[in-house]
C-alpha cells in the first residue's frame, strides 16, 4: 500500500542527510559501504539505488540492492579512500558498483543485522567474472560478458527473481 492510503502522515526532514519517519516508526542502518557482505569478504557497494527483499526460512530476509555510482569523492583524503583505508584506484571504483545480495537476521530489539556469514549473500560488480551468452543475445553481445556497471532500476518478477538494469 502507499503511505497515503496507511494514512501515514508526510514526513520531511529538517537537515540534508536526516533520515525522518513519522511519529511511531523507526529506521535501523542494517548494512553501509564497505562492510563485509560475504563468506568471500565481499563487500557492499556504493550509491544504493533499487532494493528488493525476499523473505528466507527462520524469518530471515534476502536483500537485493543495486549500485548506480562509484563514491564522488575519490580523492586521496576522501572518504572513499577513508573507508578503504588507501587511495581509491579504477578497480576500486569498478567493484563499488554492480549489485549486493545480502542476508539479514532478526535482532534482538524487533530490527535486522547483516549476517555476513550466510551462504546465500555475494556481490555482481564491474569486476565480476565473465558469463556465458546464450540465446538470442549471443548475437549482438558475443560469447561471454564481464560484470555489471551503474545498476539503477529493477523489478520483482512473479516467479521471485530480480530484474536489474544498467544505466547510462
């Protein structure tokens, strides 16, 4: 349902960067950049963008997310290169981009936390290894393709996969 028809009131926040919700509800960071997704150390992209959840067993929930963008600021002293604790370099930019699949688990306080243990979670990036074409497409894109890039909109289908797709 739409907030308007749960009669959930407007909520607007009174600082760029606040995150606000109406009186009675509450918000929980479950997963930020660079933490560890994965049993791979894999870790989550930059400039979340489309999210879809899908529940698991034991009340658990897999979280589909898309990255658009690398981080802005790739300077030596930016925050980029604070959380990787290094200079950012092409690499970098390339796998901070793609899509994360992660895990979350029911907390103690009624909320979620990323378990970067679970077996389900991995990370799709521009660096990503190859994959082989098939069908139709094979035609246009060639027998294999690398990774995924400036991952904007998707969609949920049916059947319970995900449609991504790139952007620019």
């Amino acid at each position: 349902l739409y907030a308007a028809q749960q009669q959930i009131p407007e909520t607007l926040p009174r600082n760029p960067g606040d995150v606000t919700v109406p009186e009675g509800w509450r918000w929980q960071r479950v997963v930020a950049m660079g933490d560890r997704i994965s049993t791979h150390g894999e870790t989550f992209g930059a400039d979340a963008d489309f999210l879809a959840i899908f529940p698991l067993r034991g009340g658990r929930l897999l979280l589909w997310v898309n990255h658009e963008f690398p981080p802005s600021d790739f300077s030596a002293d930016g925050r980029f290169a604070r959380i990787l604790g290094r200079v950012p370099t092409p690499d970098d930019m390339l796998a901070c981009m793609g899509a994360s699949v992660v895990v979350l688990v029911p907390d103690d306080q009624g909320g979620y936390r990323l378990d970067p243990d679970a077996p389900e979670a991995w990370r799709l990036s521009g660096l990503s290894p190859a994959t082989q074409v098939t069908g139709p497409a094979r035609e246009v894109l060639g027998e294999t393709v690398r990774g995924t890039l400036s991952n904007c909109g998707g969609g949920l289908t049916p059947w319970g996969t995900v449609f991504t797709c790139e952007e620019n």
